[in-house]
C-alpha cells in the first residue's frame, strides 16, 4: 500500500499518461513514434536547438530571443522557472484537456455559476455556490498545510505557469469539478424529470475530464487528483443532509449579510502564511469574495424580492425560439454587467489603496501584500456576487427579460 501511494505520488505515472496523449518534452526520443505525423529525427533536433535556454533565469512563455522554438514546439516552464519547449503529437488531447483544465477556472465559475442562477433555479445555483466556497477553501488550505510539491519538470511537461507556485495535494480543479457537477445533479434530480442515469453520467464525465486535464497539463500529480475528488465527495455527503438547513439560515437570518461577510474576511486575513508568495491566498480571497457577495445577494432577494420559498416548482421551461434568445439575452446581458462591475471595481479598489499605502499602481510585490491583496481582491469578487444576484435580476425585470 505505501509502495502504491508512493507510485502515485510520483511523476513518471504523469510523464507516461502526457507521452500517451501525444504530449513531449522537445528532444524526447519518443517525441517522433507517438500520435502520428511526427519525424523520428525531429526530438534530437529540437533537444540541440534549446540547448542552454533551461539554464538561464526565468524568461516569459514564449523562450528566449536566442532559442525560438522551432515550427511545432510550444514552450513552458521547468520546476526551476527555466523555459520547457514540449512537442505535441495529438492535438485532440491537447485542445480536449486544456478546455478541460478551464473548466476549473475563473472562467468558467464566473459564467456558469451566474447562468445557473439566472436561467435554471435559484436553489439550484445557491446550493452550488455555498458547497463550491467551501470545498474550495478546505482545498486551497490544505495545499498550504500538507505543502505536497507539484510533479517534477522534467520528466513532466507543464502546460500552465501562473499555479506553478503552489502547492500540489489536493488538487483543487478536481475538488471544485466534483462538487459542482454533482451537488448540481444533486440539487435537481428530486425537483425536475429527467433520466437519473443520463445526469449522473454527465457529472462523471464532467468531473473526470477536469481530473485528467490535471495530469496532462502537469500540474498533478495521480494522487493529488484522486485526493482531492475523494475529498470532495466526502464533504458532499457531509454537507448533504444540512442542505435545507444550511439555505433556510442564509436567507432567513438576521445576522446573515454581516456573518457573510465577517466570517470569510476573517478567513482570508488568517490564511496560512507561507515562505515565499503564491496565488492560493489571492485565489481563496477570490472565491470567498464572491460567495459573500452572492450570499448577501441571496438573502436581500429574499427579503425584499420574492421569497425563495414559495412552494412552486416551474420546471425546465418548453425550449422554443424564444426562450433560447431570452436565455442568451438574460445571459450575455449580466455577464457584460459582471464584467464591466469586475473591472470597475478593482481599478476603484486597488487606485484606493495605491492612495491609502502610497505605491505605485505597476508595484507587484505592493499588491501582493496581505494588507493589499486581501481588500483588493474581497471588495471586487464580493461586489461581482452581489451584481450577479442582485443587480442583473432587477437589470433583466427592466429589460422585460424575465
């Protein structure tokens, strides 16, 4: 059993699962038998071509002025920040797991999570939101607690630089795509028909693809994603059985908008401090931002909007013509709204305390300090929360797009 968790703890299960999608450290001798199309001679060539550009210090994405990567090559990091070229072979992999790997980033949450509560069900979406806040900041937590490096580069190839930084176990995309994709099946299969079986399919293969883009990235190693899916399933089953509850309090409590925001500022002020900067704090404080300001959101509509507990199940509404252009009306109409609030608000933020602590604006160590990054990020995703669920539903009832 040690050996097995050792084993999956290591890289090379990684290196192998990249090598069979197609995906190559430039210079591998591999680089030209796998996935089709490749010349044999071509793995020496690129190794020759990039030799001393991973020496030097860390350069951008794209390799130094001297080592272009040749017609073919990409180019990453290595563990040490040096440049990585690697070499793919199949691009269906390659595009399948790097749409797969956003599904577990700003991106996605700040669309589908918004789209949920505007075009779906309001419970639906609350629920979804709450257990993502918290698997997130268990997840994000521990990484800085067990302090688990990331796979080895080389063997392994890595496809993305910005979460390098951070630390490996769990892994938090696997955490966030299993609570999602089930709490989502969860929330619905005793409020709407459809084939159970067919839903809990797309929760697996949801969850799955987010799981493996971990390892073909790089970014994981095999038990950091396991890890963090089982994780995430046992604070589901946990949670499970309060759900009601846990609703009922945030829309009913008088003390609901202060804790919502009180708690999780306490929260992100007290995150685990570690030796060197990296983006975990700004991501908590990211995520808890926009819980607290959607929480705070739920709770006002409910007390001055309709009340979310009316008894009345509406159903999946008939698609028709006209409900797909209402749901992509209501849709593109708040994501440019939360877009415009997002970037309206972190210049308004950050432009404060560039004021308040006298640093510049392009100052990056300034705004990577606690008593900088902390409001700056906690203002902005708490204001982009409450825009989502307050202010584009009042938005779409002028609009006439309810």
């Amino acid at each position: 059993m040690v050996r097995l968790l050792q084993a999956l703890r290591g890289s090379q299960p990684v290196a192998r699962f990249q090598r069979c999608c197609g995906l190559f450290p430039a210079g591998d001798e591999g680089g030209g038998g796998g996935g089709g199309g490749g010349d044999p001679a071509e793995g020496p060539r690129l190794r020759a071509a990039c030799n001393g550009a991973a020496a030097g210090p860390p350069r951008s994405r794209g390799g130094s002025a001297g080592c272009r990567p040749p017609k073919g090559v990409r180019s990453g990091r290595g563990s040490q920040g040096c440049p990585q070229k690697y070499v793919v072979k199949n691009y269906f992999y390659y595009y399948l797991f790097k749409f797969s790997a956003a599904l577990g980033e700003e991106i996605f949450y700040i669309t589908f999570l918004p789209f949920t509560y505007w075009n779906i069900d309001h419970s639906v979406s609350r629920r979804m939101i709450i257990i993502w806040s918290i698997v997130m900041y268990i997840g994000q937590v521990s990484k800085d607690i067990l302090k688990w490096p990331r796979p080895l580069s080389p063997p392994v190839v890595k496809l993305e630089m910005r979460t390098d930084a951070e630390y490996g176990m769990p892994s938090t995309h696997a955490m966030a795509a299993t609570a999602i994709s089930f709490s989502f099946l969860i929330a619905t299969m005793n409020q709407y028909k459809y084939p159970f079986e067919l839903g809990l399919m797309a929760a697996f293969v949801f969850s799955t693809l987010v799981c493996l883009s971990r390892l073909y990235t790089g970014m994981h190693t095999v038990l950091d994603v396991i890890g963090g899916a089982l994780i995430s399933a046992v604070l589901l089953v946990l949670l499970y059985p309060a759900w009601d509850s846990i609703d009922h309090l945030l829309l009913t409590s008088p003390f609901c908008p202060l804790l919502s925001i009180a708690v999780p500022l306490v929260l992100c002020y007290n995150y685990p401090k570690l030796d060197y900067y990296s983006p975990t704090r700004g991501d908590t404080t990211t995520i808890l931002g926009a819980g607290a300001g959607a929480t705070v959101g739920f709770w006002l509509n409910n007390q001055y909007a309709a009340p979310a507990y009316t008894g009345e199940n509406l159903g999946f509404p008939l698609i028709t013509g006209t409900t797909v252009v209402l749901v992509l009306a209501r849709f593109f109409t708040g994501l440019s709204v939360i877009l415009l609030t997002r970037q309206l608000m972190k210049n308004v933020v950050l432009g404060t305390l560039c004021y308040c602590y006298k640093f510049p604006i392009s100052d990056l160590e300034a705004r990577r300090r606690l008593e900088v990054e902390v409001p700056y990020k906690f203002v902005t995703y708490s204001s982009v929360g409450f825009t989502a669920t307050v202010i584009v539903p009042l938005l779409h009832g002028l609009l006439g797009l309810i």
